[in-house]
C-alpha cells in the first residue's frame, strides 16, 4: 500500500479530522494518490446530518466495488455514519474492509494494516467517552497557512433534528493551555489563521472550569500573537456579553460569526430543543451590531421542520429580514433515524415545503448582495488562497469577514495578506484590484 486518498464529507471538524488521518497515512510513507487515479486506500470520512451524505457515501463506495476486487484497494469508512452505523454498515456496503467510529482516528493505520491481512472487514467503534482529542496526531493540512484547532468536542444541546451528540458523544473541552500551545506550535510553523472549533464553542469550559470560558479563551489566544482567528460554531443560548466584547476588542478576531437561528418561529423552537425564542435571537443580533457595525453574520436555516405551518415560515422570513444576513446555509429538514424528531407527527410534504424553500433563498439572497453593495469602493485586507479554480490568472482569497474576493493577478500570493480596493459587488463574492503588497494582517 504506497498510496491513499480522504473523501470528506461535512463540517468543518470533519475537515479536521481529515487532515489527521492524511497526516498519519503520509506518517507511514504513503503518498496521496494524483487526481483521477484509484488510490491503493480510499478513506471515506462521512457525516450525517443530512440524507443526501448517506446517499453519496453509498453511491460513491458502491462504484469502487469492481477497483476492489481487481486492484485490491482497501475502503475504510470513519466519521459520524461509521460512529453511527458500526457493523450495520456492511449489510449495506459489504464491500468495505474497516469501519471506524469518530473516536477512533488514531487506530486508523493499524486498522488498515489489521484488514490487508483479515479475510473479514475490520470494525472499531468505541464509546466516545473513553476517546481523547485528536490534536497530538500528525496532520497534513489542506492549506499550509491555516489550522483548524478543536477547542471542544461532542455536544450536550440534543436538539431534537441533530444526531450529533449520538454520534460525537457529550461535550468536552481542552484545557486552555493545550489550546495555547498548540496554536504557538502552528505559528511556528506558518500558520496565519486559526479557526477555533467545536459543536458549540460559547460553552467552551463549562465540564473543566465549573462555566464557560470562551472570552478568555479568545484573549488568550489573540495573546499568542497570530493574525486572524476566527470561530465556529456558536449557540444562541450561550452567546456571552462578554464573548461579544472580546470580538469587538480585539483586532485579530475576525468580524464574522455564524450564529445558526435554525427557525424564526418559537413554536418550532421550542420543538427542536433550541431553547431561545426569535425575540432572543434579534436582541442579540442588535448587539452584536451596536458592538460592531461591520459584522458579518451568517446563519443556518431549516425548512419544513414536523409541524411548521405558514405562519412559522413568516416567522422565519421576518427574523432572517430583521437580522441582514450576509449567507445562510438554507436546508429543507431530513430526518434523521435516532433522533426524536424524526419520530415527530406532521412531517411535511415536499411539495409544500419546496416553495417555501425558493422563498427563504431568495431573501437571503437579496441580504446578502445589499451588505455586499456598500463595501464598494473600500480597502479590504484579504487573506488570499491561491488562484482560482475556473480561471488561473484570478486569485482567491477572504476579508476578515469571510467575504470571497475574486483578483485578476498572476502574483504568487498565496497564504498572504495584501489590501484590495472592491471595485464590484456579487451576491456571494467581491471583485477587486490589489493595491499593495503582502504583509502582517
């Protein structure tokens, strides 16, 4: 076995922990296998939240059932649906060879190692509870200059669509110095931007501190002297005065948060377990901007959860209207199996949640391009990642609001800062012209 390959699917913690598991396989010599060719391990981290990743996962496995047989690559599924599924999963998929759970990362190789020599598939899904952090593992990073660095683990929230805290477990935090040093460990290493993360990272502390510590732990980060960081995610309900503080205080947070609503209805709020009603949710929001004007606020959205009738869809429609959102991810609800509200009456038809799908886009839509519009003509500093995919000679990169920013340059730029002066606004990127060099954020 000289080559592997990852397929991701999901959040950004399953980014993750994609880059460990590419870490340790390059760790034992192996290489990523070029672009088009089968890989002589193929590593499915999955999620699933949503439907259509079981869907892919079993599409995509599936396709490889003939390279297996005929080159005899080994397929290895982890993440949340291994975690979730275990064993079950080879009823489905039997041609896979290891199945591991979401704490099981750091058995990966010797999984691997153990199938190339069993006739029978490997399976390893052990209680997340008795798993540690996964931060001490190698890791090959997607982008040199930016980190993801887990501040917190598993989820204690059950709201009743998620199958997260089944499948992650309950929330733990790292201890404040574990998260210090390893950021000063990825500066050292050419790190520019970090971004915090967890399943809720405003209650980050609570099991190991006695309350939550996120605002300190922001400050201290930002101590350690790195130019951007940015965090994901946060929970209405544990959103701290003084969270928004340190956001407004200190220059090297970025000014974006993705504060997921979910729905504008309390009705549906209180159905889901999300514990916080639209009044909440917008005095918040009014905060977060009489704190910082210039905020960028994103958002998740879900439509057609059991019971929603057409007033809590208005609902929803008037609070993301009130909160001017910059992006949304909008998602038509799926059951999830293990979850209560999959078990829930009044799960409603495609057809009458569709429209009300097209309706919530296009008001997100609208909201973002009117807070696009006014950056016109501004200097922004931007972070860029390289040339874009469509067309090489336009560079990639992001403001410190998370704003894509398109650049017709050939300058190698990437994992640098440069000012750009926005000379168009779109709905979901900006278009503009370098005006200096690179430098510190």
């Amino acid at each position: 076995m000289t080559t592997f390959q990852v397929r991701t699917f999901g959040c950004q913690m399953n980014k993750h922990d994609s880059e460990r598991i590419a870490g340790m396989l390059a760790e034992r010599g192996m290489t990523v296998a070029p672009e088009g060719d089968i890989a002589d391990v193929i590593v499915f981290n999955t999620c699933c939240v949503r439907e259509n990743a079981d869907e892919r996962l079993y599409g995509q496995v599936s396709s490889l059932t003939g390279v297996r047989r005929e080159r005899g690559t080994i397929i290895a599924v982890g993440g949340c649906i291994g975690q979730r599924d275990g064993e079950q999963l080879l009823r489905t998929l039997p041609m896979i060879d290891v199945v591991f759970g979401t704490h099981n990362l750091a058995r990966l190789p010797e999984l691997i190692d153990a199938a190339a020599d069993s006739p029978r598939p490997v399976v390893e899904v052990e209680d997340p509870s008795d798993a540690d952090f996964t931060a001490d593992l190698p890791s090959r990073r997607e982008h040199p200059w930016h980190a993801w660095v887990p501040v917190t683990v598993g989820c204690n929230n059950f709201c009743t669509y998620c199958i997260v805290p089944y499948v992650r477990g309950r929330e733990r935090s790292r201890s404040m110095e574990d998260v210090v040093a390893e950021v000063h460990a990825l500066m050292a290493d050419g790190v520019v931007e970090v971004t915090l993360l967890g399943q809720n990272v405003n209650s980050y502390g609570r099991d190991l501190y006695g309350a939550p510590r996120f605002a300190e732990l922001l400050r201290e980060v930002a101590a350690t002297g790195v130019p951007r960081i940015r965090f994901t995610t946060s929970h209405p309900k544990d959103l701290s005065t003084a969270t928004i503080a340190a956001m407004a205080e200190l220059p090297a947070v970025c000014r974006h948060l993705h504060l997921p609503l979910q729905s504008g209805s309390d009705r549906i709020l209180k159905a889901m377990n999300r514990r916080y009603t639209q009044a909440d949710y917008l005095a918040l929001v009014a905060q977060l901007y009489e704190a910082m004007p210039d905020l960028a606020l994103s958002t998740d959205l879900i439509v057609g959860f059991p019971g929603e009738t057409e007033e809590d869809f208005e609902e929803t429609m008037l609070a993301a209207t009130a909160a001017h959102y910059d992006a949304a991810f909008t998602f038509i609800y799926s059951p999830r199996a293990g979850t209560p509200a999959a078990s829930m009456a009044e799960q409603i038809a495609k057809e009458v949640v569709q429209p009300r799908f097209d309706r919530l886009v296009s008001l997100v839509q609208s909201s973002a391009l009117a807070k696009n519009v006014p950056l016109v003509g501004t200097v922004q500093r931007v972070l860029f990642e390289g040339a874009s995919k469509r067309d090489g000679a336009v560079l990639m990169g992001r403001t410190a609001g998370n704003k894509v920013v398109h650049v017709r340059s050939h300058a190698a730029l990437a994992g640098t800062f440069a000012d750009v002066r926005i000379d168009d606004a779109q709905t979901w990127f900006l278009l503009g012209t370098l005006i200096s060099g690179t430098g510190d954020a």
